[in-house]
C-alpha cells in the first residue's frame, strides 16, 4: 500500500512540475490558453496510456504512477472550472461558453487519439 502511494506521489509531483511549466511556457493571452493545453495534452496521454495497457505493456505499478499520478497531477479540473466561471462572473458568456465547449469536445477526441496512437 505505501509503495501504491509513493507511485501516485511520485508521478503527481512530476504532472504538477509539468503543468507548471506548459503554463509559464504557454499563459500568452487572457484567454486560458495554458489550462486547456495541459488538459487536451492529459487527456491524449491517458488515451494513449490506457491504450497500451489494455494491451498488457503497463503493469499496473506504472499505471498507478502515470495515469493515477502523472495525469492527475498534470491536468487541472479545478482550474478549468475556476476560470470558467471567473469568465462567467466578468460577462463574458460567450467566451466561457465556447472555452467550456473546446475543452469537453476537444478533450473527448484527443482521448479517442490517443487511443488511437496506442493501436
């Protein structure tokens, strides 16, 4: 059980070093450019990684480090909900509406490549 949990720590501090960077890499316009990036980049990734591992080339200690805690750490639902609803808040409806739209369609299809590229 301690070494479950080293794993999950472990691959999440390195998914929230990673989001970190892409934001001070990306973060170039009010809209949040960086949150969507990490998430599309994340939801890819665990495609990818769920992919190969219904394949058996994960054991299930990687699982627990990349998807458990390299994607979870990675990826930020609460930011995403945060900045949509400060975009809400600022009346800017159609903004949030179409950030909102992007990330839940945007996210669904990058999993499905990422599945793809698994193959």
């Amino acid at each position: 059980m301690i070494k479950n949990i080293l794993l999950v720590a472990l691959g999440g501090a390195a998914g929230s070093a990673c989001r970190y960077l892409v934001g001070r890499v990306v973060n170039i316009t009010d809209f949040p450019i960086a949150t969507l990036a990490v998430n599309l980049l994340g939801c890819m990734l665990i495609g990818f990684l769920v992919g190969i591992m219904d394949r058996n080339f994960l054991s299930p200690e990687f699982k627990l480090l990349l998807i458990s805690g390299f994607c979870g750490g990675f990826t930020t639902f609460s930011t995403f909900a945060n900045e949509s609803l400060a975009m809400i808040k600022a009346g800017d409806l159609l903004l949030s509406g179409l950030y909102i739209g992007i990330s839940v369609i945007l996210g669904i299809l990058a999993v499905w490549l990422g599945l793809q590229l698994a193959k």
